[in-house]
C-alpha cells in the first residue's frame, strides 16, 4: 500500500483566512451599499408618489368647489 502526501510549496492556492475575511468584508459592504441605494430609489419613489396623491386631491376638491358653485349660481 502506498501512501500519497500533499506537500504544499511555499505560496498556497487557498486564500489565507485574512484574505478571505476581507473578501467577505467588501462583499457584505458592497451588498449593504446596494440595498442603501435601493433603499433611497424607493423612498424619492414614495416621495413622488405622495405629491402626486396629494395633487391630484387638491384638483378634485378644486373641482368639487367649482361644481358646488355652478349649482349656486342658478
């Protein structure tokens, strides 16, 4: 039976657990940094809905009044 051992050379093919750490790290910021930005998509969205939502109440009470004081008027 013979028995085969792995001898490493000097540099390895994995990454060291450092490496791999600040690997994680800038994925996990660059994941953070994308839902933050999602984030504020959605937010200037709600914001735009908001202000149309709120003009387009203002047209219709404008249009209510308008309509009152036709019926006013005869």
């Amino acid at each position: 039976m013979v028995l085969i051992l792995n001898v490493k050379s000097g540099a390895s093919k994995e990454p060291n657990k450092e490496e791999k750490w600040d690997a994680q790290r800038r994925e996990y910021e660059r994941r953070i940094q994308e839902a933050e930005q999602r984030a504020e998509k959605a937010e200037q969205r709600a914001d735009k809905e908001e202000r149309e939502r709120k003009n387009l109440e203002i047209q219709l009470s404008l249009v209510q009044y308008r309509s009152r004081n036709k019926r006013r008027k005869k």
